[in-house]
C-alpha cells in the first residue's frame, strides 16, 4: 500500500497498524519493505526541468526551478504537471536554431500566480477537451479512485449522454483520450484508475452548469448493477447513496450494512463505522418491532468497529441499545456478545474476572455447559484432562489433514466463546479453569 506520511502522525490507525507488522516481521520472519519518496529538493526539479528543457543559460534553469519548486512544493507529481502546463501554456519556447527552449521568468511568475494549487492547473488543462470529454471525466471521478467501464456506461445512459458520435462509439474514443492527456491508466481487464487523486478532485468540479445527483447516480448503479458487479463497487455506490440522500429507506440502510461488513472484513474500521452509523440512522425513525435484524446488524458492526478504533463509550451505547431490551436469543447477540467481552477486557478496563462470568454465563444460555459450579472446577479439569488423552492416543497421528471447519453458527459461537474463556480464566490466574475450558476446545474440535 501507500500513504502520504505527513497524513499519517503517532495517533493514526495505519501508524499503529505499521509499528504491529514490524514487531511481527521479526516475530514470525517474514520481510516488510518501506520504500520513502521525499519531496523533490532544488536539484531533483532542476534536473527534471532540465531533463526536458535544456537551456543554453544554466542560471535560467535554476531560477525555473526554484519558481518550480515554490509553486509545487516538491511534490514529484506537480512538478510533472507544472512542467506539462508550461509547454501546453505557450509559456516556454523551442528554438531550432539553436536546440534550446526559452523562456520569460517573468512572464511565467505572473502567469501562474493563481495556479499555485495543481488542482487548479489540471483544471485548466481540462476545461480545453470537448464538452463530452469533460462529462466523461466528471461521471468516472464519482465512481471512485477506480473504476469500471461498464459501469461508467450506465451513468454516462442515465444522464442521457449519446453513446455514438457519427458511426462511432464515443465511450471508447474518451478512454483513450484520458489515457493518452495521462488523467486514468488501466489498472485490470475494463478496470482503470486515477493517476493521481488530485486528478480526480479537479475532474468532480468540471461543467459546473450542468447539474447532476452523486445520490441519483448512485441508486442508478444500486438497482442496474448485476449482484456481482454492485459487489466489486459497493464502497463507491454507496458513498453516492449517502450524498445527499434524504430518504429514511431500509433498502439504503441495508446497502450501508453491506459496505460496513465488507470494510469489516478488510480491516477498515473508520470505513466501517461510517457506513454502520449511516445506515442506523436511516432506520431512527422506525421501531425495533420493523427491520429488527437489519437494526441489529447495523448494531452490531458498529459496536465491534467502535471499539477497535478506541471508541469505547460509543461502542457501549450501540451494545446498551440492543441489550436494554432483553428479546432477542443468545444466540441472536452472540456476535455483539463476543465485542462485549472483548471490551472488558480492553486496555482501558482489564476486568477479566468479569468476563469471565460473562462467557461462562452465556455459554450456559446458549446450551453448554463448561462446569456444573465453580467450585467443582478443580475435579472436572482432571476428570477433562485424563478424557482428553485418551481421545488424543485413539486418534491418528495425521488426524490434522482431515478436520474440516465449523460451519455451524451456534457452534463456531461455542467455540469462539470457549477459547475466549480459556484467555480470561488464564489471565485471572485459575489454571484449571483455564485447562478445562482447553479441554473442551480439544473435545469439540475432535
């Protein structure tokens, strides 16, 4: 992946994520490769304006550097477009008398006084394509940093937009424009990206007279997207849902859901809250006797994302909301249960023992039983203990190759909550305990 680091201080999600794989790499061997780009200095911008405008004058270069390097802030890739923008300006000049370009420093200085931010200098380099070719760039730059030419093509339908120019299909001859003027690159089979995401927020202010709906757009992709594809562009299709979007829908609500459990999956908690706490607010309005698990998975996620992220009161009160009302099965809260016990025994709490009585309490509501009293708990880990090497001398020494995985919900719970149990039993300092709940682990898994 990459990042800006100067987005990224000791206090970010990603910084911590970082500093956890390092420690890892020596712990389980594996490489981690960090590879820095700084910041153009004075002679990296002089060497690329020299690399294609070559100057008889050496000072002349240097003195357009620094002009370079003052309007872009090194930052390797304006740099690039400050220089595109000088050549399609008119503002340097070749000369073939002599092989040399030239300029006015002068002339330059004033020219781009008001440009010194490079989204305003792609602007203008865009607002010079056709009407078509801005539309084009405008609808891609809602879809995201990537995205699908047939997706784009039932935008580009929904706006009315014509899909031949003469004989010819237009949507092709555009993507090869925004390839070739270097605004997109293909990224996959009918899948491209923006080169730079500052190419993408100077494409979104394009034909600012013309109107159209990031909302509308995005319910036009929700209901014409086949399942697979609305896959593939959930984040992008529901983040234009979300703009603007006035209508407390359960269906809207739903695909929030969908894109918080996808971010969940791909660790992307901030992601992941946002969409959760969107979609609980579509449903505000609406009682628990309506939409009741969809509001519980909403619930759910955004109670579990919460707490990874340190939110910990708001993780509380999503988890209160749901618990308060005492109708819903054990089994029906187990993943809030299993984000409960976590919180606990998180670093701002550390109540093990508790958590404890938790686990033990809804293993008990959800029909397993890991000991009959506490008290007991010393002669049922031998009792466990001598049952379980027994077991293991029956079974082959290859029996690892043949376990399959647990598919059963109530019993990857029991397991879940088990092991869970054994963390918080070790830590309070009762081994046996500790051992016992192992056993049953072992017990379930043969």
């Amino acid at each position: 992946g990459a990042y800006r680091s100067d987005e990224v201080d000791e206090n970010s999600l990603l910084h911590n994520k970082i500093l956890a794989l390092r420690d890892k790499s020596v712990t389980y061997s594996f490489q981690v490769i960090e590879v820095d780009f700084p910041l153009f200095d004075i002679d990296d911008v002089m060497a690329t304006i020299k690399s294609i405008f070559l100057s008889v004058n050496e000072d002349d270069s240097r003195a357009l550097a620094e002009l370079c390097l003052k309007r872009t802030l090194g930052n390797p890739y304006f740099v690039l477009e400050f220089r595109k923008m000088l050549y399609h300006e008119g503002l340097v000049e070749y000369r073939n008398d002599a092989s040399v370009w030239t300029w006015n420093l002068g002339n330059i200085e004033d020219t781009t006084m008001s440009t010194a931010n490079v989204v305003v200098l792609l602007q203008d380099r865009m607002r010079r394509l056709s009407k078509y070719a801005q539309m084009y760039l405008r609808c891609a730059a809602y879809l995201g940093s990537t995205f699908r030419n047939t997706t784009l093509e039932l935008v580009w339908k929904s706006h009315g937009m014509p899909m031949t120019v003469g004989d010819k299909p237009i949507l092709p001859l555009l993507v090869g424009m925004a390839a070739k003027d270097s605004f997109i690159e293909e990224s996959g089979s009918d899948q491209y990206r923006w080169v730079h995401d500052k190419v993408q927020e100077a494409a979104l202010s394009l034909l600012g007279d013309v109107k159209v709906s990031p909302f509308e757009i995005g319910r036009t992709l929700y209901y014409s997207l086949e399942p697979s594809q609305l896959e593939q562009d959930l984040f992008a299709v529901v983040d234009l849902i979300n703009s603007g979007n006035t209508e407390k829908s359960a269906e809207y609500a739903q695909a929030n859901l969908q894109a918080a459990q996808k971010a969940l999956g791909l660790s992307a908690f901030q992601s992941a809250s946002r969409y959760s706490s969107q979609g609980i607010d579509l449903l505000k309005n609406t009682d628990w006797s309506t939409n009741r698990q969809l509001k519980l998975n909403l619930y759910s996620v955004g109670a579990h994302s919460e707490l990874v992220l340190g939110n910990i009161e708001k993780a509380e009160r999503y988890m209160d909301e749901v618990f308060s009302r005492g109708d819903f099965t054990a089994m029906q809260t187990l993943p809030l249960t299993m984000t409960k016990v976590t919180a606990m025994t998180s670093t701002s709490t550390l109540r093990f023992n508790d958590a404890v009585d938790y686990c033990l309490m809804i293993l008990k509501e959800l029909d397993y039983k890991v000991t009959a009293s506490r008290h007991l708990v010393p002669l049922e880990t031998l009792y466990a203990v001598v049952k379980t090497i027994k077991m293991l001398k029956k079974v082959p020494m290859d029996f690892h190759k043949h376990i399959g995985v647990i598919t059963h919900q109530k019993r990857k719970g029991i397991v879940a909550l088990t092991a869970s149990l054994n963390y918080f039993a070790y830590r309070t300092g009762d081994s046996k305990l500790a051992i016992l709940a192992a056993c049953k682990i072992v017990d379930m898994t043969l």
